[in-house]
C-alpha cells in the first residue's frame, strides 16, 4: 500500500498549460456524441455501435443492491471474453442512460470501475459491444434511498 | 493591520470572561456560575439567520429550561415539577375550531415524509413538514424510519378505533390531537416537538396527520 | 486551474490496478440554482492514460459520473517503478494530467 | 447554501415512498456493502493532498507559509496534533479547535483578515481552503487515540459548558443535541445516531470528522458539522470558531478519549 506522502512525491502536475501547447488529441475524441446524449439504454447502446441487444452471463456488474445516496452510486464492467470493443454503464432511469464508454484495449482487462449518479431506483445496465456488432449485457437494480432527515 | 489584531481580539475577549469569572475560586466554578457562563457563551455565539432569530435559543420557555437542565444532570425532573409542566402545556393546546379531529390521511402521509423547514435555509413561505418518519415508523411499506419515538404502525387499530366518528372514540381522538399539538402537555421532557403549539404545523396540517394515524384505512392502520 | 488528482498504481503479480480520483463538479446540465436557472452541464468528457508514455486506456463519460470521479482500472504487464500519467479533458476544454509511480 | 448537489432534491422527495418492501436487515446491510465498496477512493484524499500543500505553500498578505504554525504541540509539529484539539493556547487566551487554530495562524503568520475568514460562508474563498488544511492535518492523527487534556482550568470549564450546550434544547422543535445523539441504537430514518454523551467507539461521532459527505460531493470539517447540526435543530446560527461550538466540540471530544481517529472519513 502506497502512503499518501509518496504519492505527493510521485504524483507530477504537467497539465494546464498542456492544454494551450497542443498536447496530442484523443484517440476517440467526440465521437460518440450521440450516445451519450440518448434517452434509453437501447438508443445509446445503438448509438456507440451495437447492433444487436443480447443478455449474457460472461459479462459481470457490479454494483450494490442498495445505495445510501444516489449522489454517489458504485459500479463497474468486467468480462473474460475475447473480441470486445467497448464496455458501456448505463442507468435505465436517468434523464440520458450512458454513464461512460471504456475503450477495450491490449494492454488493459476489461475491467473497469467507477462511480455514477442515479436519479432513482432503477436498472444498471453493464454492456459489452463486441467487434461483431453484438451488444452483451447484464443488469441489476438497484435501490436508491436517502439515510438521513431530509432536510 | 487594524483589522488584524480584531479576531484575535474579540475571540480573546470570552476566554478572558473565563478567567475572570474563574479568578479565586481554587476548586474551579460552581454549578451556577457555569450556569451563567453558559448563558454568556450562547448569547455571544449565535446570531439570527435568515427565519431562525437568535430568541430560538437565548429566549427558550421554562420546558425547556427545566428540561435541559435535568438531562444535564442525568436526572428526571421532580413530579411536581414535570406535572406543572404537562398542565401549563395542556393549557395551551388549541383544539379544533370546527370539531373535527380527523383529515385526509392521505396529506397526512405527505406532511409525516417531509422533514423540511423552519431551518435558517428554509423559507417562511413553505409549508413546514411534520418530520414523523424522521423519528417514528407509521405506514409498514415505507423502509426509511427513525427508531427514536416508538413505533405507529397501527397507531389506531391498536387503541380499537374502527370508527372515528363513533363516541368510543372521542378520547382517543383528543388524545390523538393533543399529543401531535403539543406532546409535553403528556410528557414533560418527551423529545418530540410540539408541533401545534410551536407553529411547526397548521391546524389544518394537524389534522391530516390525526387522520393518518386514526383513519381506519390508512395504511398505519392496515 | 483544477487542483490535481490522486492515482495509486498498485503491482500485483503481472497487473497493475490503478485507482484514480479527479477533483471535478461534474455539473449535470440538470440542476436548477437556487434562482431558478439551469446550471449548465460542466464535466470531464474524455479520460486517457498512459504507461511509460503509451496510451493504453481511452473512456468518455457522460454527466452521470459522479462529483469528484473516481475511475478503476487494471494494466497489463506494468511492474513497480513504471509510469503511469493520467489525463481528463471536460466540456469546456479544461484539462489536467497527473502521473504516478507504480508500487 | 444548496447543499443538495445534483439530483439529491428530488431524490428527498419523491425516492422514499417508491421503495419496496425490503426487510429491515437487509436493507441495513446492503448500505453496509454500498459503504465498503466506496470506502477505497474516499474524495477526502483530494482535500488532503491540496491542505499539504497550502500548509507549505508561501501565502497570503505576508507571503508565509504556515509551518511555524503551533497547533499545541509546538511550531511545525502537526502530527498527532488533531487528537488532542481542542486545547487551551496561552498566547491567544482562549480555547481553540483545529479550525480556529488555523485562522489563528493564517493570521498571525500569513497576514490575512482572520475577523474576515471567520464570516466567510463554508466553502467559500479562504474557509474552503481552512477546510483542506483541517483534513490534512487530520489525516496526520489517522490511528492515534483521542487523548484531549483536562488540566487547565479553561479546559474543564470548557467541557462543562459544552456539556450544557450538549443537553440544551431550544429552537422550534426543542431538539437538543442529545435528542438525536443521547441515547445507544437509534435511527434518523436510515441512518445510524451515535451516542455522544460519552465515546461512540473508534472512528465514530468526533472521531470521523473531518469527513467527505457523498450526498453532496462537500468536504467538512467540524465546525460545519456542528454548523448543520444546529441549522436541523432549527436553532440560530453559531458563529464560526464560536465558543459554543468549541466548547462543545470539548465535550464531545473528551467524551471520545481512547477512540481512534479515522478522519477524514467518507460519510453519507
């Protein structure tokens, strides 16, 4: 377990300034706009590529069964198989469903974890679009409440 | 540099306030003058905030004078005094103009879910909640209650009311009322506020929260 | 300027986990200030990273991603001592890289 | 202040009624498991990092950093310093937490305002960065024991005060602090309420704080805490580095000796 100290002393800030000096353009830049600005699971998963929608028990969510606060929601995409190119979070009942797309890359597992918002209770949809064109998915729901006074 | 020197300054003004309050007494304040230091800090600390005025606190009622004293001290308050206490809040309890104890459980319901208002960020415009679920469970399908009041799930059915309007009922009716109007008028330290008395609820609010604990069909009582 | 994140870069056996939290609003486009107008949406679009110098990792987010991002993620074949940067970019343009040491 | 960032709003209103039926069990242990799977990432460790570096970092009127800055043990000395707060300081006469400690400094050392710092609103311009020195230094005293000195005659006078503070009801709803945190096992809604009067075990109540809130992406520090505290008691608002609020964090910090600090910690 790394300490908080030596990160500090690891941990280099070369941006800001990068920006303006033309530092080198994203691989996948802008391009799946329309995916994420798609109402439904189905459309956004259309949208970044997948033509067909099929559940799948190789692809894993991970998520909670519950969470204390929709502010903050854990979850992630894994999965063993090969020929995927990307893996998609979702959550059916947001205002737009796609919470972010993860490139499948080499040099990486496709394995990815973070953290969304979630309006309510709802669906959380984990979708692997394969080089194919087939959309593997698993979902979950989970239970939005809210532990304290509400006030 | 002026400027500076003012928060050092006034903060160090209190701690003086302590020292000269404390100066000669070798065995260290005495219940009283720690009393009258703890009125002299509160007066000092807070401040009005938007509705919240300052009078919240420094100008409190002797309910809560007594009780607070007693929790400090780890005591019930003497019968005599909580009995004072209980019949001067009876006194005060407003019941309805109209005679009607029971409203729609359904608003009732609404208000018992809403922890809102009467905060310094809450506008006094709002409706205020009656922040029951906070404390109490009531209806059985909501999983999200607090455990610091007892249980009201069946509140009615419990006591036998299977009809309001019925004179068997009237007790329980008034009682009902009183308690959400104003719960020291039963319990002299009881933690839960007084919802009538202190203007947290309307009458017309307090009846529809009458209504979701008495009406046989609301869901408290299914 | 974005103040900077924190990345650990963990070796375990023949993969490296990386955990990364970015300081970021990450403003929906939903909210509604206190005066009634819509707060635009202000969040991180796109989030790379390298490992000596080689991109390995491409994502875009959406607004969804919660305030303060946190992002998970596991390398092949890194070993302590190598470099891992990572970068966001948001909406407005802004962005940030940071870089860590794998342990 | 909005503290409901995002999409917490509706969330209150509207989330609660649509919840299934779910034992209370497991519900209760499925938040168990929500909070485990956040607790490796806590947000807290960005405030952390950007508190380090304001302590360093040359600032202010008198371009000074704060490393001569004696928290109590001595200038510089910043380890274990947090559980040991608050304390009495001979050179300002008074009873000081971490908070109002550091202002102290940021004053005495950087120059600034400290009148003006204090009447800065949470979150807002120099209390923002306060609030990241307090998690640092916090996160220093991470395992330590709480260990709050009762010699000096302020220091006890301070801890009854706060006792009364503990115990005073007032406001619209005549709620105290020990209405919700006087006695063991109970609940606001779902959320567990440690009891305060005395120690709430390792990592609970005044050991937690400062802490990262996920309902709306805030770190505080706890003079917030007691801040919010008060607003939901409905009562008037204590001032900032107020001896209410210092006094009380007396009570409850003697209250906590022997619990282990886990600040700052990530709460609801």
């Amino acid at each position: 377990m790394q300490s908080r100290r030596e990160t500090l002393q690891h941990s280099v800030a070369v941006a800001g300034l990068l920006a303006s000096a033309g530092f080198p353009q994203f691989v996948h830049a802008a391009l799946n706009k329309n995916a994420f600005e798609a109402k439904s699971v189905q459309d956004a998963v259309k949208a970044a590529g997948g033509a067909s929608l099929i559940e799948s028990k190789d692809v894993t969510l991970t998520a909670p069964d519950i969470a204390e606060n929709g502010a903050v929601v854990p979850m992630g995409i894994s999965t063993g198989l090969p020929g995927v190119k990307h893996l998609l979070l979702l959550v059916e009942k947001n205002p737009l469903a796609l919470v972010a797309i993860f490139q499948s890359s080499e040099a990486l597992e496709n394995n990815f974890l973070t953290r969304a918002k979630m309006g309510q209770t709802s669906d959380v949809y984990a979708v692997a679009i394969m080089a194919d064109g087939k959309a593997l998915w698993a979902k979950k729901e989970v239970k939005v409440t809210l532990g304290g006074c509400g006030g | 540099m002026k400027k500076n020197t003012l928060y050092l300054a006034a903060s160090a003004t209190l701690g003086l306030m302590v020292s000269l309050l404390l100066a000669g007494c070798a065995s260290g304040p005495t219940v009283a003058e720690l009393d009258a230091l703890t009125d002299r800090i509160v007066k000092a600390s807070f401040r009005t905030q938007g509705i919240a005025n300052v009078e919240r606190v420094t100008a409190t009622d002797e309910t809560n004078r007594a009780c607070s004293e007693a929790d400090a001290i780890g005591k019930r308050l003497d019968e005599k005094t909580a009995k004072a206490i209980e019949e001067a809040n009876f006194k005060s309890i407003r019941w309805p103009a109209d005679g009607k104890f029971l409203g729609d459980w359904r608003q009732g319901e609404a208000i018992a879910q809403n922890g809102r208002g009467l905060t310094w960020t809450d506008d006094a415009k709002m409706a205020n909640g009656g922040n029951c679920y906070n404390c109490h469970q009531m209806d059985k399908k909501e999983i999200s209650y607090g455990t610091i009041g007892p249980s009201l799930y069946n509140f009615g059915k419990l006591r036998g009311v299977t009809d309001p309007n019925s004179p068997e009922a009237r007790a329980m009716l008034e009682y009902t009322w009183g308690k959400v109007w104003n719960a020291k008028a039963y319990n002299a330290c009881s933690n839960m506020p007084r919802a009538g008395h202190m203007g947290i609820l309307t009458e017309a609010q307090v009846r529809h929260v009458v209504g979701l604990l008495l009406d046989p069909q609301s869901p408290v009582n299914q | 300027m974005a103040d900077p994140m924190r990345i650990r870069a963990q070796a375990a056996g023949d993969k490296t986990t990386v955990r990364v939290l970015m300081s970021h609003e990450m403003e929906t486009g939903q909210r509604k200030d206190a005066a009634g107008k819509t707060v635009p949406a202000w969040h991180i679009q796109e989030v790379t990273a390298t490992h000596n110098g080689k991109q390995v990792l491409s994502a875009e987010w959406g607004t969804a991603v919660s305030k303060n991002p946190f992002m998970q993620f596991v390398i092949k074949g890194a070993k302590a001592g190598d470099k891992i940067a990572v970068t966001w970019k948001d909406n407005k343009g802004d962005m940030r890289t940071d870089e860590a040491t794998v342990t | 202040m909005n503290i409901f960032a995002n999409w917490a709003v509706p969330l209150a209103l509207t989330l609660l009624s649509a919840l299934p039926v779910v034992a209370q069990k497991t519900a209760s242990q499925g938040i168990d498991e929500y909070r485990a799977m956040l607790a490796d990432g806590n947000p807290a460790e960005l405030f952390e990092a950007k508190g380090e570096d304001l302590w360093k970092k040359a600032r202010g009127p008198k371009n000074a950093s704060l490393e001569k800055c004696d928290l109590g043990k001595g200038p510089g000395v910043f380890k274990g310093a947090f559980v040991e707060l608050p304390r009495y300081f001979a050179d300002t006469q008074r009873m000081q937490d971490l908070e109002s400690r550091l202002v102290t400094c940021m004053e005495a050392l950087q120059g600034w305002d400290g009148a003006e710092i204090a009447k800065t609103p949470f979150g807002q311009g120099e209390q923002t960065n306060v609030t990241a020195l307090a998690t640092w230094i916090a996160s220093e005293s991470k395992g330590q024991r709480f260990n709050l000195s009762q010699n000096h005659l302020q220091e006890k006078t301070f801890y009854e005060v706060g006792k009364r503070l503990f115990y005073q009801r007032g406001g619209t709803h005549d709620f105290s602090c020990a209405s919700c945190h006087g006695e063991e096992g109970k609940r606001i809604r779902l959320q567990d309420l440690p009891l305060l009067s005395k120690s709430p075990g390792d990592g609970v109540g005044f050991a937690a704080w400062p802490a990262y809130r996920v309902s709306n992406g805030q770190m505080w520090g706890m003079q917030l805490r007691l801040n919010d505290c008060y607003r939901q008691q409905r009562f008037p608002y204590p001032g900032f580095g107020s001896d209410a609020t210092i006094a009380l964090s007396t009570y409850l910090g003697v209250n906590a000796k022997g619990a282990v600090s886990v600040a700052p910690a990530l709460k609801r």
